[in-house]
C-alpha cells in the first residue's frame, strides 16, 4: 500500500474581504462612502493607491486599501470599520491586526480597536509609512465576534490608508487526525520541535489521515511513517515534507518505525534521524530506502533544504546473510556543528542471534565478530550525507539523547539488560573516543528500571533528565532519589567533568508512575522539565529534598503533562503547570525555548478527551491521537500572548541579513514598512559584543565584517526601544 500525499487550500484569515479586493464596500461604517474617490470630511472610498498616488496598497499581491479621509470636527461619524465574524470557538485564542499608512508624516492618526465591545488598544501613527497594529483575543461564549476600528483623533491632518486586516486562530497549533488516524512524536529520544526567530519545525509519525493547516497526509500502509513540517510564528504551514513509503507483508500493525529527531543548521536546512523496518520509506518519490526484515531495524538520515525538498537520504543498514539478525537504532535524535558542516547521530547496534553482523554506514562498514551490543556515536558530512567518522561503546548501549558543544558530545541514555541504569558520557569530537561515562547506582539493580531520556547542556554545566521503576534510590555520586516512591521522575546536574553536584525528584502519591521526557535550558541558564503523570497529586522536590512546589491531576484525566521551571542549581521550583482534560490520556513530546520570542514552545499528543493546553481548549481527536504544540510565557507559565502593539513593530520577515557565510560585507535589508532606525549588534559565542552598528535605515545597509576573526558569531536587531527584532548565528570566513 502506497502513502498519498494531497493538497487543500489553506484557511487563514477569517475576514475574507480584510486586503479590499473588491472597490464594492463590504463592511460596516459611519463614514460615506465615495465611489468615485472624491474625498471630503467622513467619507472614504476603496482604491488601487489610497491617498499616495503611484504607492500601491500593502497587500502582497497588490489590490486595493481602505482610504479615509479623517478630517472631523466632532465624533460622530467616528465608526472607520466594523465586521462581525462567524465560526469563532470559546475559549481559542485569536490574532487581530491590520496595517495603517497617513496621507503623510503630518498626519497623525488614532483608531481605537474594540472586540465585542472591550478595547484592545489604540492604533497611534505620525510617522509615515505603513505602519502595523497586532493585537492577541480570546474569544468569550458565542461564536461571532465583533470587531470595530474607531477614529479617536480629529480635526485637520487624520487622513489615512488602512489595509490586510486580518484575524486568525493562534496558539496552540493543532494537527486533527481523521478516524481511524493517528499520529504521535517519539518522546525524549532526541528533540522532535525545533524553533527559530521565524519558524516552528515539527516531526512525528502518523497513521490513516492526518491535516496540517489544510494539508492532507494519508498513509494507508497500517503502519507508523514518519512526517515533517516548518511553520511560521502565526501557526501558517510552510512546507510538510513529502515522504512516502510501503509495508512488508509479514510487519505486524504499528511497528513500522519512528522518528527520533530534528535539528535545523543555520541555513536553514533541516535535518531528521529516525528508524524502521520491513518496509521502504521514499523521499520526495525519489529515493527510497528498503529494510526486508520482519524483526530487526533499520535506520536513516536525511537532510531537506529551506523549501522542504529532499537534499540527501543516508540508510544505516545491515548486511546479509552475515547479519540478517542484526539491528541499528538510532534512537538519540540528530545534532548539527554550530557552522553547518558535520551532522552527528548516536544509537545502538547488535546482532540478536549473538553472531557477528556488520553495519553500513556508509560509505563506510562496521564488523563486530562477537555479536555484543555496543552504543554508536557517529559523524556525516553535511554536505553530501556521507559517514566521516564512527567510535562504539561496550558500556554507554542506548544512546538516548545527546547535546553538543565546540569540543564535545555530552550523551545520555542507559545500560542494557535486566539491570537498567542511566549514564551520562562524554566524547571528544577532536579524537572521537568515548571517555568513562558517570553511570548511576541502585542498591538493589533487579528490583529497578531507570533509564537516561534527556540531556540538556550550558557552559558550565550538563543536565540528564529520566525516570524509574523500582523503590530504591537512583544514586549519582552522593546525590540521591528517596525510597518512598516506586516510579519517579528525575533530573540531574553535573558539572563537565561528568561529576553530579545536584539531583531533583518528582513523584506522585502511591505507585502512580512520574516519568520525566525532555529537559532543556533557556539563555539564562533556567532549567525547564517536562513529562507525564498519573497521580492525584504530583510532588517536586529541589536538590534538598524539600519539597517546593505540587500539582494535582486534571479532574476527570487519566494522564497529565506537566512543565516545571528549575533555577540553574536545581534549588527550588519557580513554577510549574499541568496540562490535561476531563478522560483524557496526553503524552508529552519535546520542549523549545526561542530567545527572539521569550516564550516556551511544547508538543505531545492526546486521546479520548479534550486537552487543555493554555489559552485554546483542543477537541476530542476524531481519530485515536491528535498533535498538539503550544507555547508559554516563560516568566510564569502562563498563556503566551502578544501584547498590542503599535508603530515600533517590524516583523522579522521584513528584515533580510545576507550572505551567511560571510566574509567582507553584511548586508541587512530593512523593509519599507519601517520608519525608524535599528541597531546592528554582533556577539562572540562567549556573549562578548564585537560589533555594534547603529541607526539602520529602510532599505540595504552594508556593514563591513572582515575587521573580525573569522569564526562563529551571533547576530540580534533591535528597535530603538532594545525590542529584539531578529537574531540567528552567522559564519565569518
């Protein structure tokens, strides 16, 4: 059976009319209107340029704008627009906004903005230029909103253009299955959500159909394939990855495989590991990648370019007849090098017949004559997919999870057998040898499970995130979980000498079971944890034991997701959220900070019930899982929202910065739309400011580059105000 990809038109903005496509008016107003453009006092008219004869609208592609002329003595006629709009949902979260141009920078413009009657800010401009007004709404009961533009400022010189109104449905981002589909991010094994200053990148696995954002993806196989997309910051789908695939005649229903991870270099280019078996997975209805056997897996990496278009597949795979038993997975996700050069993957590999097997890394070929289970951390050209570099492990077995720095690879996971413990290793990337891992303890190895899941790194410290099975204590060097909970979660903090200073718990009442998916750490070295639970009542504890903070399940649920906020040493709970809905079964995925937003993103997936994930309530999925990704204010937890905002906003879509590499001159080209200066500064991976330029202006500015040493570096542009417009890491050569 064959995976079928089709397309459906995107429903966006939910005022269809809001770029003025039509010069027929179509909306609601106090003002008169003008068909043939002859402006007076309180009339206004639909036109091609608006006041600037020969300036065009603001719609990309051009049509027509709002044109008001504003010069009122009184608030009578203060009413520009108005629109009621049907279909909204209680509970979900809206974005409004519009677009504002003056007759010129003498004239000063005031539009109040109100929603069902409550203001959401007023519109100020006397500027010139297009100018944007973002607001973010929560609908009430009903499912009609109106919403009003008024004038608010009068007399002489209010004349304006008013254009790309628009309102659409915001966080959080909801795929829908349709039944019988399905679909689900492989938690903790590597990081499945992956945020820039611009976009969202997102992977799983699905089943039957699935829609992304009015793409629909089917896959009839019966068995898991894997899915990619790229969104921008209002939930718009860029790309989905065209992926395809077979099963084998023998493969028992939903076992096909998974996706382990993603990573996104600098460029752009997205990178995706993941596994499968007995089956083919084709890329791009080009290159397809077959693994024959029933019982033994197989895995791959594959590189997509900005547009979501195949660049290359690598199929890390086994050879016959020698090891027809042997099996690869590579289960810790991808990472790329901070310049775009090197790709590195870690898993596992054994021959489940104790035989010799052989593995294809290609181009090159691993032997083992013995037929043990050995961890693999290894290395791919970025350029061209191929394997440079390859080191195995007898201790470190399942590489779960892996963080990298300028030097080394810090990897987590767990040993192997009936006596699971975690570890946390390091691997110099300069030799490629694997140094003694720190492997965890407990006082009686058969009566526990406790596995590695979560490495998150700074520049002092690594953290390993897990959970356990098992009443005894998880002990790292002299930092140790209680006794008194038989599955908990946990995080540890070492220093990078693999030493463990700190260790935290989190553990419900009775045997419910904690268990802890994805760790990372924001650009103040703020720890955030997530995972799930089933307790009545879930407890987090610091690296004291005392208790700091609880959580109680979601009444009605039957598991919860939670995020807790950790200081850098782990000493205390600065807050902590649970997730859920009245029967309904969730399980986290992975977890993203974006310094360009100051929000926290997170992902999982849910069943049965509806799911309450900040300020949207999502609906019961129609099929058996649905996929979710959210965001949070990281200073508490909270709904993230827009604030109102007015003429100091520029999107980073309207800023370019080019070439990257760079190496004499940078060039940053400013929109139009913007009337103010920017600044221009540029860090050291230290944090060390290098390079400052200040006082950027609309269109192309040249900034030369070649007074600094080449190397890695990163960029921010910011508004007067120091409000961060865009920032990303750039190559010097």
């Amino acid at each position: 059976m064959a995976f079928i990809l089709s397309f459906a038109l995107q429903a966006q903005n939910m005022i269809p009319n809001g770029s003025f496509p039509s010069t027929t008016p179509s909306f609601t107003t106090n003002l008169v209107h003008m068909a043939n453009c002859f402006t007076w006092p309180g009339r206004y008219c639909i036109s091609a340029d608006g006041w600037q004869t020969g300036q065009g609208d603001h719609s990309s592609p051009s049509d027509n704008t709002l044109k008001v002329d504003g010069n009122l003595a009184s608030t009578t006629a203060n009413l520009i627009w108005s629109e009621s709009v049907t279909g909204m949902q209680s509970g979900v979260q809206y974005d409004f906004g519009f677009w504002v141009r003056p007759r010129t920078g003498a004239h000063t413009i005031e539009i109040e903005v109100s929603i069902n009657g409550v203001s959401h800010g007023t519109f100020t401009n006397n500027m010139g230029g297009w100018q944007p007004f973002a607001t973010t709404y929560t609908h009430g009961t009903g499912s009609t909103a109106t919403i009003e533009l008024r004038q608010v400022a009068f007399g002489s010189h209010t004349d304006c253009d008013i254009d790309d109104i628009s309102l659409t449905a915001t966080w959080p981002l909801h795929i829908a299955t349709d039944n019988p589909g399905d679909m689900r991010c492989e938690f903790g094994q590597g990081k499945t959500l992956f945020t820039t200053s611009d976009y969202e990148y997102a992977a799983g696995v699905f089943m039957n159909d699935i829609d992304i954002y009015g793409t629909t993806l089917s896959n009839n196989t019966g068995n898991w394939l894997p899915w990619l997309a790229r969104f921008d910051k209002n939930k718009k789908l860029s790309w989905t990855a065209n992926i395809t695939g077979t099963n084998g005649a023998n493969i028992q229903n939903g076992e096909q495989g998974g996706i382990t991870g993603i990573d996104v270099d600098l460029y752009g280019n997205t990178y995706m590991a993941g596994y499968f078996k007995n089956g083919s997975i084709t890329f791009d209805g080009s290159t397809t990648i077959v693994n024959y056997s029933s019982s033994c897996w197989t895995g791959y990496l594959a590189k997509f370019n900005t547009l979501g278009k195949m660049v290359w597949v690598t199929h890390i795979e086994t050879t016959t007849p020698l090891s027809a038993s042997a099996t690869t997975k590579n289960l810790g996700g991808v990472k790329v090098n901070e310049d775009g050069t090197y790709v590195y993957m870690t898993g596992s590999m054994e021959n489940w017949n104790t035989l010799g097997y052989s593995v294809v890394f290609p181009p090159n070929t691993y032997t083992s004559t013995t037929g043990d289970i050995r961890g693999y951390f290894a290395e791919f050209d970025a350029s061209t997919g191929a394997n440079t570099r390859l080191a195995t492990s007898a201790s470190c077995i399942y590489g779960i999870d892996f963080e990298l720095n300028a030097t080394e690879a810090f990897i987590g996971g767990h040993t192997d057998g009936i006596f699971v413990k975690p570890f946390l290793s390091k691997l110099d990337l300069g030799t490629f040898t694997w140094g003694t891992p720190n492997i965890g303890t407990t006082t009686t190895p058969m009566q526990n499970y406790v596995v590695g899941w979560s490495v998150a790194l700074t520049d002092d410290y690594a953290y390993l995130g897990g959970f356990s099975y098992g009443t005894d204590p998880l002990c790292f060097n002299s930092h140790c979980t209680s006794t008194n909970a038989s599955h908990r979660g946990w995080v540890a903090q070492f220093d990078l000498s693999l030493t463990c200073v700190n260790l935290a718990e989190i553990k419900g009442n009775s045997v419910h079971p904690i268990t802890v998916h994805d760790v990372i750490v924001d650009v103040n070295d703020v720890v955030y944890v997530t995972g799930e639970t089933d307790a009545e009542t879930t407890y987090y504890y610091n690296n004291t034991g005392s208790l700091s903070a609880s959580t109680n399940l979601i009444s009605g649920a039957i598991q919860d997701l939670f995020i807790a906020k950790y200081d850098t040493d782990l000493r205390d709970v600065l807050w902590v959220e649970e997730y859920g809905g009245n029967e309904t079964d969730c399980a986290s995925g992975a977890i993203a900070f974006n310094d360009a937003m100051g929000g926290l993103y997170f992902s999982g997936y849910y069943k049965a019930g509806g799911m309450g994930v900040g300020p949207k309530a999502l609906g019961m999925p129609k099929g058996t899982n649905d996929y979710f990704m959210a965001r949070i204010d990281v200073s508490n937890g909270g709904s993230f929202k827009k604030n109102p905002t007015t003429a100091s906003n520029l999107t980073p879509s309207e800023i370019d910065v080019f070439p990257n590499p760079v190496t004499h001159t940078l060039y940053i080209n400013i929109g139009e739309t913007w009337s103010s200066a920017t600044d221009l500064t540029i860090y050291d991976l230290t944090g060390q400011e290098v390079l400052r330029k200040n006082h950027l202006t609309t269109g192309t500015n040249a900034v030369r580059i070649d007074v600094l040493t080449p190397g890695i570096y990163v960029f921010r542009i910011t508004d007067p105000s120091g409000t961060l417009l865009k920032s990303n890491r750039m190559v010097i050569h």
